[in-house]
C-alpha cells in the first residue's frame, strides 16, 4: 500500500465518521500517515453523511480524498451520490440492501449484508460501523487485526468492548466464508 483513500458513506447515526476515525487510529498504530475528514447534512440521525480517511506511506500534502481508491455505500442515496465517476481501479463495497442497476458494471465490486450481520449476528444495529470496519480491513489489509482491534477499543463506549469486538470479527468473516 503507497496510498488509500477511503470514503464510507451512508446515513447519520451508522457510525461511519467514527469508522474513519478508528481505520485512522489503525493506520496510526502500522506508523502511517492519516488524514480523516468528515461531511454530514443537518439532521443528526437520518440524514447522509460521509467520513473519509486517507491512510499513506508517504505524507499527505492534501487532506481530501479526490480520488478514491475504496468506496462503501451503506445507503441507496449514498450509492447513488459516491459510487459512480469513480475510475476502474476504485473498489466499491455495498450493502447488501442497495439496488444495484444491472448496468453497473466493476472489476472490484462487493455486495455483502453488513446491516443484517449487525442486527441478526451481533444483535445491535448500533455496531453497523465496527462490522464494516472488520469486512473493510479484511479486503484492504490496512492494519493487522491487533492494531483495529485496539483502535476500535480506544473509541467504543465503556461496557460494549465485548459486543463490539464481536461485531468486528463478524466483518471481517463475511469475507472469509
């Protein structure tokens, strides 16, 4: 990896800024150069938000992503907003809920169900963002396990380590089966 740039999109109150900021702190730990951004309408849950991250061995002159290299969509409108315009080489994970136009056609394209793995599997809707941080570095290889995992648990409320380290292996085995 020289540089990623990373933007997960979706609905406010996913979690998904937090997820920027946790695949950040990751990169952190693996003595990389981060730089996370974040974007969100007004409403405070509901509405469509965006955290990006870019992960780089290098330093990172501009702290926006312009081209990026892993796009999530965890929403219809995000997808329709963030996943198209991108170039060939751009990989883009969905859930697996989104309605994907027959012509949409990617070499790196994913659909995997990360909402129904946070509400059927780990049992809290709440840790959609940690489920999708194990399936995202599970398919970058961003950071090992141990740096995510420890990054996760500096940014978690106290009493949800259990649950949201669950939530976290569950991600990273939708790619794994």
């Amino acid at each position: 990896m020289s540089k990623m740039e990373i933007r997960l999109a979706g609905t406010g109150g996913q979690g998904l800024i937090t997820g920027t900021i946790i695949l950040a702190e990751a990169g952190i730990f693996e003595n990389k150069f981060v730089a996370q951004s974040q974007s969100y309408g007004p409403e405070a849950r509901g509405g469509m938000c965006k955290g990006e991250v870019i992960i780089s061995d290098e330093k990172i002159g501009f702290t926006k992503v312009t081209k990026p290299t892993f796009v999530m969509a965890l929403s219809q409108l995000s997808f329709e907003k963030y996943c198209y315009g991108l170039s060939d080489e751009c990989f883009v994970l969905v859930d697996e809920t989104i309605e994907v136009p027959a012509d949409y056609q990617r070499k790196n394209f994913l659909k995997l169900p990360i909402l129904a793995t946070a509400r059927e599997k780990v049992g809290k809707m709440q840790t959609v963002n940690i489920v999708s941080i194990g399936a995202i570095n599970e398919i970058l290889k961003l950071s090992s396990f141990e740096n995510v995992k420890k990054a996760v648990l500096l940014h978690i409320p106290k009493g949800t380590e259990e649950l949201n380290l669950k939530a976290l292996e569950e991600g990273a085995k939708l790619l794994t089966k």
